[in-house]
C-alpha cells in the first residue's frame, strides 16, 4: 500500500482519551469514533482486526467448530422465552420495527442458537455440535470511554456446542480451552486463564482469559509457581472500585472503606438492578449482608434470580443435600433452615445461578422467592476475602501475587439453562427427549486489538506483534525527490510485493522528521529506509520492538523480514 494514497490520518493530539490503546489507535489513525463507544475502522484498525480474526478462525475450524453467522435482529419473543427481555438489564439495545414489533439487537446469541437448534437438530446422532460466529455485537454499556477495550458496538467471536451428556460437554469445552490458549499466544498476548468468580464457581465451570495489563479492570490473583489463576474480581468489589481524585469524598469513603454494604446501596452505586448483583453476593452471618460481586454478565439475569431477592417462600433443603450438592461441581447451595442462618465454607460454596435459574435443581434442593438477608444469611467469605497478596497458593503452596487484567476470552458450560426454558430437545439412544447440555464461548475481537496494545508499546507509538501488525514492512525513502531514493525505494516495494510480504511503502512528501514519528507511532514490525546511501545499493533495517538497526545491501534485507 502507497502511503500517500491511503487513509491514515495520524494526529498528535487526542484530547480526553485516557486508556493508552484508545489514544495511539486514534493518533495512529486505526479508528475514529462516531458515538460514545461506537467506532469506525479505519483502513489499518481493519487490517489489525482481520489479523486478530483470521486466527481466532484458524484455531475454531482446527477444533471443529463451524462458522455461521446469525441475524443481529432477535425477536423479543426469542428473549421473553429465555427470560431475558426483561432481566439482561439496561445494556440490551431494545428497537421496534414499522408495526410495533420489539427486537433486540444483539449482545450474545444463546437464544437465537438454542431457537436454530431446536428446530433442526432432534438426534443424538448429531452431537456434539459446536457453531461459531465473528459478528458485531451491541451493549448499552455504562461507561464506554476506553475505546476498543469497552465499545457498545464491538467485534465478538461467540461460540455455542451442544451435547447429549455432560462428559461431551467436558470435552468440548477443553478444546475450547485449548484453542484460546493458541489463540491468545499466537495473537502475543501475555494471558492467564484464570477461573472466574474463584470458589463461588468451584472453578470448574467457567474461565476468564486475562491479558495482564494495569489497564485491566479486573484483579486477578496467580501463582508464580504453578498456573494457578483466579479472578478476584468478588472478593475484592470494594478494593477495585477505581477510586480517583475526581470522585466526590463520601462516595471515595464508602468504596474505599471494605465492608458490609447492603444488595441496594451497592447497586445504587454501581447503577444496576440488584438482581444483577447476585451472581457474587456473599453474605455473612451476623447481621446484614455482606456484598460481593460480579456485575451484570448474561447468566445472572432472570426472572427467578430476581425473585430470589424480591419474594417471600422458601423451599428448604437437609444439610447434606446442600453438602452433596455443594461438593458437586454445579448446583445452587440454598440455605438448610429457613431464618436460621448457615455457614458454609467457600471452597463449597458452589453458586452456579445458572444452573439454579433453570429450575433444574435437585427437587429438595432448590430455593425459590427468598429474600436473602431477611431469610437467611450465608457465610460465604472464609478463604475468598482473605486472599491477599504474599499468601500461600491454594494449590502448590507458592506465593499468590495480583495483577490486573482484561478479559478477553470467555468459556462458560451453560448446561441446560437455555435449552429448558426454551424446550429444546432431541432424542436420546433410548428415544427419550432430552434438553440439549450446552456451552458458550466468547471472545472480545476488536478488545483483543486493544489489549495487544496496552501490553506493546512505547512512548513513541505502538508496537505490533507480528502476528496481527497491519504490515509487516514499513518502506521509507526519506526523500523521494532524490531520483536515486525514489528508484531504489520503488524497486524494493515491487520487490516486497512480489515475494507477499506486506509493505506500507511511506512514498508521502513529507520531512524526514515526520515519516519516522508516523512510523514509531504506527508501529509496524520492520522499518526499511531507504536514504543517502541509496546510490550505493544500501538500506537502513530497523526494527521497531528493540531499535535495533543496521545497513545492508538490498537482496540481503529479504532474507532478514519474519
Ligand atoms: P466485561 O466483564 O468486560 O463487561 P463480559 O463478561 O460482560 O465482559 P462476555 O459476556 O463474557 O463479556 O462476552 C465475551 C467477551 O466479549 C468478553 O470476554 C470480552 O472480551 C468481550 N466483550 C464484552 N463486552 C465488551 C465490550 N463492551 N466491548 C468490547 N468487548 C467486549
Ligand atoms: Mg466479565
Ligand atoms: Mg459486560
Ligand atoms: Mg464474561
């Protein structure tokens, strides 16, 4: 590509940005925004993203997975069906068409996949299946003010497998697994799978793929020793409030200050329904209910897990059912006696509201219109609230440090939420109908380009991975009035060309000066300038990451680009 043909408006000034991705892919002219958290790619940010896609495709289709893409339109019939339409909360982007119809506009597929499914597939014989999509998804987020990290329209990859049985789930979602980590390595992203929400979960159901980045808005403990992970995003709610100077004092206080908040007052303050809340809450003992939390994700939102806090009946489970269903890794562990409060230990505290919110829980175990707070208590925060710094690993005894992160990846087994409240069902070998054992996998394409950043730059620009860099050769001639620099320049590009490496050849009028802060800014893996000694044959090879550089004849320079 001719650079002065092509469209990179590089600025040097961006005015409010904050995140360090947001500001260089602006000033590097990647993206431009249209609306808060809505944003074009330009020219070189599509390049970046087709980069980014074209592996998270390579390491789908090698598991198997296939690549469909379904409507951003859905229905709302489709989402009252799941629950949804009312309990996603304020990030569904709600439309009408010309006769009054609702539809959402996409944030995740499960009900449009589990709506496809359940019409076309109705055998055993044909599981497991598992689909894949790269699409644009779209979320009212709260605060979309870090670019591509947070975007209310954002490039997703989103997959959904379905199963006869749990151990084909198992095994699905292993290779799911797998797959990220070849994808978050090949993208160059220093990475940690970690288990999201660490010991209400069990672990086993759903992890988190972090980039490790202070930009990160979640705080992860890990091992140093063995790849122990955790997000402790719950355990730390209060701690990882960004508390900044422009926060007024008594709000700094109260999130400043660890402690008892009440589900209201902390969904005030974080300006979500309480039911969003849920998924996290622990509770103590004595008094009132201690909060922790993990904000607003999909499965947390239903009917029912609202009515957890909204309603009046309690349905009571014996102690070792709890016991057993706690020690199982899924199930919901409701409270043993009614106004009597429990302590159950973190590490059995297995709070999958997923699975709870089916309604698919053992018949004695499950529990239904409860306040929590008014009636019962849990004492979930032994081992989860102690988790500090320094401390012992919980697996290999080596020592937990925290470190931020950013989640890129997402793999949840779903079970059968979604194929029960939409009654999607096959055969089984015996003929017997069965929901559909599902899961789900995510990961944030364009958060991914971000994340790459906040992990490679410098103060002079970006500095690519070669994997996903726009180019890999950044083709300078400093003066392309020089008859000699021109000609040498204009010989290597159709040279560069011709053996397929992908050159953005700088053949702009521009000063010296200016071609190479583009070029540091733009951050493209291999600078070649061809200057002074181009009468001589010779030209400069630099490459960005380390700066270091040197002079070679033309046909040696070929043999040296990755
Ligand atoms: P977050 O906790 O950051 O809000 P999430 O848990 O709501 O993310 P998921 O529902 O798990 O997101 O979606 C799958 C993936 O999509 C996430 O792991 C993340 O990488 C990406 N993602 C989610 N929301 C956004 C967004 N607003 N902008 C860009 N990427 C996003
Ligand atoms: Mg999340
Ligand atoms: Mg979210
Ligand atoms: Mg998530």
């Amino acid at each position: 590509m001719r650079q002065k043909n092509a469209l990179i408006p590089t600025l040097r000034n961006v005015g409010e940005a904050e995140m360090v991705s947001h500001r260089l892919l602006l000033r590097g002219g990647f993206i431009r925004q249209l609306a808060a958290g809505v944003y074009t790619f330009l020219p070189l940010g599509f390049r970046v993203l087709h980069k980014v896609e074209k592996i998270v495709r390579e390491e789908m289709d090698r598991i198997g997975a296939q690549e469909l893409l379904l409507p951003v339109l859905h229905p709302a019939e489709l989402w009252h069906e799941s629950g949804r339409w009312e309990n996603y909360g304020p990030e569904l982007f709600k439309i009408n068409d010309r006769h009054d119809r609702s539809f959402a506009m996409g944030p995740t597929h499960e009900e449009v996949i589990t709506d496809l499914l359940r019409g076309e597939i109705n055998s055993y014989k044909k599981l497991p299946m598992a689909l894949y999509q790269i699409q644009t998804k779209f979320r009212d987020e709260k605060r979309p003010r870090s670019g591509l990290l947070r975007g209310r329209e954002f490039v997703m990859k989103d997959a959904y497998s379905f199963h006869a049985d749990r151990e084909s789930l198992d095994q699905t979602y292993e290779d799911m697994f797998g797959a990220y980590m070849n994808i978050f390595t090949r993208v160059g992203l220093d990475f940690r799978a970690v288990e999201a929400d660490a010991g209400a979960i069990g672990g086993k159901g759903t992890h988190e793929f972090m980039a490790l980045s202070d930009a990160g808005e979640d705080t992860i403990a890990i091992c140093e020793a063995c790849d122990y992970a955790a997000n402790i995003e719950m355990a730390e709610v209060v701690g990882n409030e960004e508390v900044s100077d422009k926060t007024p004092v008594s709000e700094r206080e109260k999130i400043a200050t660890p402690g008892k908040r009440t589900i209201e007052e902390v969904a005030e303050y974080l300006d979500v329904e309480p039911h969003q809340l849920v998924k996290s809450l622990l509770f103590t003992v004595d008094g009132e209910p201690v909060l922790v939390l993990v904000r607003g994700d999909h499965e947390v939102n239903d009917v029912k897990v609202k009515n957890l806090l909204e309603g009046a009946v309690c349905e009571l489970a014996d102690e070792e059912t709890v016991r057993r269903i706690a020690g199982a890794s899924s199930g919901f562990v409701g409270p043993v006696g009614l106004k009597e409060p429990v302590k159950i230990l973190a590490d059995h505290a297995v709070m999958r509201m997923n699975e709870m919110i089916t309604g698919a829980n053992e018949a004695d175990a499950h529990l239904m219109h409860v306040q929590i707070g008014r009636d019962f208590q849990v004492d979930l925060a032994g081992d989860l609230r102690n988790i500090q710094e320094g401390d012992a690993c919980p697996r290999c005894g080596g020592t937990i440090q925290f470190k931020r992160g950013i989640e890129v990846g997402h793999v949840f087994k779903l079970g059968t939420r979604y194929s029960e409240a939409m009654n999607a069902r096959f055969l089984d070998e015996n003929g017997k109908e069965q929901p559909f054992i599902m899961g789900c996998y995510g990961i944030g394409v364009s958060r991914t380009v971000a994340a790459a950043i906040e992990q490679h730059h410098d103060e002079n620009g970006i500095i690519w991975p070669v994997a996903i860099a726009p180019y890999t050769v950044h083709l300078i001639a400093v003066n392309m009035k020089n008859e000699d620099q021109a000609r040498l320049a204009e010989a290597l590009y159709e040279e560069l060309n011709k053996e397929g490496i992908e050159v953005l050849f700088d053949d702009r009028k521009e000063r010296a000066g200016v071609k190479f802060k583009d070029a540091d800014l733009l951050g493209i893996p291999v600078r070649i300038t061809v200057g002074a000694k181009a009468g001589e044959g010779l030209v400069e090879i630099k490459l960005r990451r380390s700066g270091e550089s040197k002079e070679l004849s033309v046909e040696e320079v070929l043999k040296e680009l990755p």
